[in-house]
C-alpha cells in the first residue's frame, strides 16, 4: 500500500514537473508583449484598427480563443495557414460569441461568418483559398461596415 501512494505521488509530481507547456511549440526568436510568446500586430480594416494575436503553428491554431472568458472590443486573433485551404472553425469551449473573417492571399475579405459560444458545428469558408481568417466579436464587423470585399493591412 506503501509503495503505491509512493508511485502514485512520484507519478503526479513528474506530471506536474514535465506537464507540456503552450508555449513550447513557439519559437523562441518571436519577441512579444504577449505574457505566452504569441505575436501580437496591429491590423488595419476599413477605417479601424484591431489588435491581433497570430497563430500560425498547429497548436495555437487548435486552440484559438478557446477556455477565454472575454475579448477586448478591438482585439482578436489572426490565423494564418501554411497554404490556401477550405477553412473550418468551431467555437467549442469557446464562451465568446465571434466573427471570423475568412481572407485570401491578399488580404481580401472573402467572407464574414458567426460563432456562436460552445458551439461545435463547424463553420466552413465556401472557398478554398483561405490563408488567413480573423476572429473578433461577435457584430465587430457589421458596427463598423466591414465586408467582403474589403482588404486587411498589417499596421
């Protein structure tokens, strides 16, 4: 019984000490204000301009805004592919209702879809050359008259 709780506590302590960590996939010559290494830029849409974390490593991507209670109102993230897909986002385990903008190569807005919180459906781009999406919340784009058509520049 001894050696039991012994394995059971050493076992649970190297969890603990060797537990993967986010940060762990990122490179580390990205520098960021970012307490997790994740890049963060300025993105000029219309008229406005919204502060973005990017993705661009599997991970990251996978876990997107996920287990995240709230979204400053200009802020969001910034997925980016390694090639143009036919996109698919869901919001499980994501308590934020979103927006996400799919864009092509050239930062086209190719089309403005909704998340809504928890919600496992995907949401699929209808066009295969998606390289780039953005989440923000929900209504962000329709308050400020963004829509396809409309380019997003690096600020």
């Amino acid at each position: 019984m001894r050696i039991e709780i012994l394995l059971i506590l050493l076992l649970f302590f190297i969890i603990i000490i060797y537990k993967p960590n986010i940060e762990s996939y990122i490179p580390s010559n990205i520098h960021s204000a970012n307490t997790n290494q994740i890049p963060i830029i300025n993105l000029k849409i219309g008229n406005y301009t919204t502060t973005v974390e990017v993705v661009d490593k599997l991970e990251p991507i996978t876990l997107g805004l996920m287990y995240r209670n709230n979204l400053p109102e200009n802020n969001g993230m910034l997925f980016v592919f390694d090639e143009p897909i036919k996109a698919s986002f869901w919001n499980k385990n994501t308590q934020i209702a979103l927006d996400i903008a799919f864009l092509d190569s050239q930062g086209t807005i190719l089309e403005i879809l909704q998340l809504n919180p928890y919600d496992e459906t995907l949401i699929e781009s209808t066009s295969d050359k998606v390289l780039y999406a953005i989440e923000l919340n929900k209504g962000w784009f329709n308050k400020h008259n963004i829509v396809p058509g409309m380019k997003i520049y690096k600020k």
